[in-house]
C-alpha cells in the first residue's frame, strides 16, 4: 500500500460527502440519450465473449469505440489485449480512473435470450461454450457508455478520466500473466496520468437498478488450496495391507471444517474453507496410493488469512497422521482482499444513491474476489455492486455469477453509467483547482 500524504484541504474534502446536483441534469440527460446504444453494446459483447488474454475482438471493438468518440490517447496491446483510454478535459485538474473488466467464462450458455453466446472453444482440452456468465459484457458496455456522456462534456470536466479496459479479471490461460496486477506491472499508473482514485463496479443479483456497497473490505481475498494425501496401495478386498488415502482425504475434509467454524474468530470477518474436487483411484477393487483435492480459501482479514493458511497446513496433516497417510498441503496466495478506502466511500456515497435514485445501501462483505483489489492497493478505489435481476414476475431461471443462467436485466445499464458517470465528475469536480 502506497503512503499518501495529503493537505488539510484534501482530507477535508475527503471527509465531506459531495452533492451530485452539480451534475444531475447533464448525466441524466446524457445516459438517457446513449441508453439505446449501450445496450446494443452490451448485446453485442455478450454475443462475442473471448476468454481471458484472447479478448482480441473485444479490445478491437472497444478500442474502435474510444477512437470515433476521439479520446486523446488509445493505448492498446497492455497486458496483452488491455486498453487505456485517455479523455483529457477543457479545464484543468487531476485524474481520476474508471475501469470494466473484458473475459468471458468457459459456460455454456442456457439463458435462452436472443442474444445468446453460441461460441465454442477448447478448453484444457475439452470443448466447451463460452459465455460472459459474470457480467463483464455489461461493465464494458457501461463504461463506454460513461465515455459517451463524459465525451459530451468534455469541455466542462475539470481534469482527465482515465478508462481503464481490462483483460484477464476471471484469471490468465496456464502460467501466463495477466489481469490487473499485469496492467500495474507495465506501468498503467506511473508517469503524469497517475490517477488519484479509481472507481468500478460489478453487476450483481439484486434488486435491478439498486447498488449496494461497504467501506473497507467489500469483497474477499481468494487462495488456491492443493492437498495431496498419500498412501500405500493394496488389494481393496486387503485394505489392512496399506495405507487408505481416500479414508484419510475424508478425514481431511471432515477436519478442515473446524479451521473456520472452531479455530477461527469469526466475530471478526467472515471466512470461508471450501474443498471443490477430489480425485483418486482408477478401480473400485484397488486401494490407491493416493488423492488429489483442490480447493478455495476465501478471507477479509490479513491477519486471519496467514493464521488460516497456517491452521489448514497443521489440521490436514494431522488428520492425515491419524490414518498412518501424509498430506502434502498446497497454498497459492491469489487475489488480495477488495478494501474500499473508507474516506472516499464516505465521500462518494451520495452520488451512488443518487445514481440507484434512492436505492443505494451498505451491505455484508461479499466472498466472491476480484483483481481490482490491485488498483486499490495502489490508489484509493471504490468499488460496488448493480443489482440486475429480472423484473417482478420474470419467472425465468436466474443463476448467480459464473452459472450457465446468469442474467443481466438491460434496465440496470443507465444506472452504472449514472453512477460511474457521477463518481468520476464529482471527484474531479470536488478537487478542482479554484
């Protein structure tokens, strides 16, 4: 985490929550005229999903949107298929940055809408759909929406937007390299575009139109878990001749249940230890000689992620013991918690409520994770939630993020570009030279 050092005036304004009323009618006014073509975009993506770090007709399409709008810079090829957009305003002022996050999910799709992703591709050697199952067509065809407005007003902003389009959220193909932490990596917020805050959101099941948010930690840090148990293999009519690892990997599992319900304060942040695959064997007369698990640990507090690491290591290899197997514990730190800077969320919390027309709230933490924790560890972010579920009534199947059902309700657009629209001009707006 960056130290900042800031005047008394801009933690003043940092305290103070802004009115959106000096924007109002200008945003409103705007994203009711770009509404239809957002939504077309939106279609449009959504028809066209490219998995991660092959977002390349994706990033054709959006940077091809930046230019006929004529952003000042269109920086492609960033963290293989990212793009930067660069709108500098008529009057001077900082920067603030915006982004949407561009990959898709290898789903099949089962939606039924008339827009429905039929692409096919290879996946670890499977074929298999691909569908923006999390939304991300939505937060593109909303951030382009909000460069439409900030477009028509360009000669009014005070200061310069940064968006940021940005690959790999879902994870990078194999040992490559991507998403935010790449972007940062190549030097997104380095030199005179530095921005001084960062804003996004992600599409939600809730209330269509509603926003929900929390300061500080909004969204949970997730860790890979690998845990191989080891046995001896034996004839499975003898299992007294070996060592029984898929026994042993139940009494892993059983015993890890505890690390959070009975070794954890939970009073303190919630937590989460899921086991999701287990493998072992190849004969149902064969004692194997081992089992692979794999798994997900979800946490919102730092102190509390190291400890958990540390009691998952000594619950699964004690159990194992037990059993006369070994258990070989793999922990791969992933995406970092989601903290939204307190001060700004403060700040900004008007303008969401304004935006959701009254139907903005602070919720639980979310234990789903996302890579825009990386841009918030380096300026201060906030980041929250659209709710897109169907209309009352709408009896159609609705899953949640990452199902094959999951659905975006088109009315819930406008309010992400009011939103994102409003958090960007007040920011600047709010620390505007005088």
């Amino acid at each position: 985490m960056k130290e900042w050092k800031w005047s008394l005036l801009s933690i003043l304004l940092v305290i103070a929550p802004v009115s959106a009323a000096r924007w109002e009618a200008d945003i409103t006014s705007r994203t009711d005229a770009h509404t239809k073509e957002v939504v077309a975009l939106r279609h449009w993506f959504h028809a066209n999903p490219e998995l991660g770090n092959r977002e390349f007709n994706t990033a054709a399409r959006i940077a091809s949107e930046l230019k006929a709008l004529g952003f000042d810079e269109v920086r492609e090829g960033i963290a293989h298929t990212g793009i930067i957009g660069i709108l500098r305003g008529g009057r001077p002022g900082p920067v603030v940055a915006l982004r949407a996050d561009m990959d898709a999910l290898p789903v099949k799709e089962k939606t039924g809408v008339p827009f429905a992703s039929t692409v096919t591709t290879l996946w670890e050697g499977v074929e298999t759909g691909v569908m923006h199952a999390c939304g991300h067509d939505a937060h593109m065809a909303i951030l382009l929406g909000v460069a439409r407005v900030l477009s028509d007003l360009r000669a009014e902003i005070p200061g310069t937007v940064m968006f940021i389009f940005q690959p790999a959220e879902e994870g990078p193909p194999g040992d490559e390299e991507g998403g935010a932490e790449l972007m940062l990596k190549e030097g997104i917020f380095a030199g005179p575009d530095r921005p001084g805050a960062v804003f996004g959101l992600h599409v939600f099941p809730g209330p269509t139109g509603s926003i929900m948010y929390r300061p500080n930690g909004f969204m949970a840090a997730s860790d890979y878990l690998e845990i191989n148990v080891a046995g001896v293999q034996t004839h499975g009519s003898m299992p007294w001749h070996g060592v029984d690892p898929i026994a042993s990997a139940a009494q892993v599992i059983n015993s890890l249940q505890t690390v959070v319900s009975r070794q954890m304060d939970i009073s303190k942040a919630p937590a989460v230890v899921t086991i999701g695959t287990i493998a072992g064997g190849n004969r149902g007369n064969i004692i194997s000689d081992g089992v692979r698990m794999t798994g997900t640990i979800r946490t919102l507090d730092p102190g509390m992620q190291l400890e958990i690491h540390e009691r998952i290591r000594n619950t699964a290899t004690a159990a194992a013991a037990t059993m006369g197997a070994t258990a070989d514990v793999m922990i791969d730190v992933g995406y970092p918690v989601t903290v939204n800077d307190p001060k700004l969320t403060q700040e900004m919390a008007g303008v969401l409520d304004w935006a959701a027309h009254g139907e903005a709230r602070v919720v639980p933490p979310i234990m789903g994770a996302e890579d825009f924790s990386y841009l918030a560890m380096e300026v201060p972010g906030l980041y929250f939630a659209l709710g897109v579920l169907p209309e009352a009534g709408d009896d159609r199947v609705v899953g949640v993020n990452h199902s094959p059902y999951f659905y975006v309700n088109d009315r819930a657009l406008p309010v992400g570009v009011r939103a994102l629209s409003g958090l960007a001009l007040n920011w600047l707006s709010a620390r505007a030279p005088k």
